[in-house]
C-alpha cells in the first residue's frame, strides 16, 4: 500500500511540474471537494467542485464557474488526470489554480496547477484558505 501511495504522489507531482501552461497574474484559483468528474470524446476531461472559496472567474466560464477542464490527450493531461481521480478516490480536496482561458472546452476554465490538499478550510471572516497538509509520500 505505500508503495502505490508513493507512485501516486510522485505522479501528482508529476502533474505539477509538467503541466503546459505557466502562471500568470491573470489566474483564478478554487479550492473545495470534486463533486463530478466527466470524459469527453474530444480528449477534454472536465470537473467540478463543491467550492469552499474561488477567485475571479474568467467571462468564458460565468456559467460554469466551479468546473475546470483538462487536456487529457496530453501526458501532462493525464498525470493531472490520474491525480485528479486519485483525489476524488481519496476524498481529498484540490487547489485548482486556472489559465483564465477557456482552451480545452468552450465554458469551462483551463487547468495549470491542480494540488491535492489533506483538509481545507475556509475561515468566516477572511474567506482565504488555511491549508493544513499536503499528500504525504
């Protein structure tokens, strides 16, 4: 069991640091538990939070503004991918931090960083997040 564990860390952070797309001051970000996860024919792979906190979300995903797609025709793709799914397997939270582009899937914001989180909370008064932990090895 902890060998697996260790591989799927070392493809979450895979995932981090082979995704194609670099931050930028125009980035959103959202954090909370996957509620849906859902494959299309086209390669896209889109998901949705139950948001505990987002920022800005770009004009493109205003209708669909807890849901963020990936790029799964790429390897960087599928690492963020199979972290993803390990996660929601996991019942893990995610800090997604977005492109504020809508690449992938026409209303639904791009993924450029997606970290699994132990816990989240969202104080009352401040509504930025605390983060407890990440994934341990």
């Amino acid at each position: 069991m902890n060998l697996l564990h260790n591989q799927l860390y070392l493809v979450a952070a895979g995932a981090a640091l082979t995704f194609g797309t670099t931050a930028s001051a125009s980035d959103t970000n959202g954090f909370g538990k996957i509620e849906a996860i859902n494959a299309t024919n086209t390669g896209a792979e889109l998901f949705t939070l139950k948001v505990s906190g987002r920022s800005a979300v770009p004009t493109c995903a205003a209708n669909r503004p807890n849901r963020w797609a990936i790029d799964a025709s790429t390897l960087a793709g599928q690492a963020a991918v199979t972290t993803l799914l390990w996660a929601a397997d996991h019942g893990k939270g995610v800090w997604v931090t977005g492109t504020g582009t809508c690449s992938v899937w026409q209303d639904t914001e791009t993924v450029a960083l997606l970290t699994v989180e132990d816990e989240l909370e969202v104080p009352a008064a401040s509504g930025a997040p605390i983060r407890h932990s990440r994934v341990r090895q």
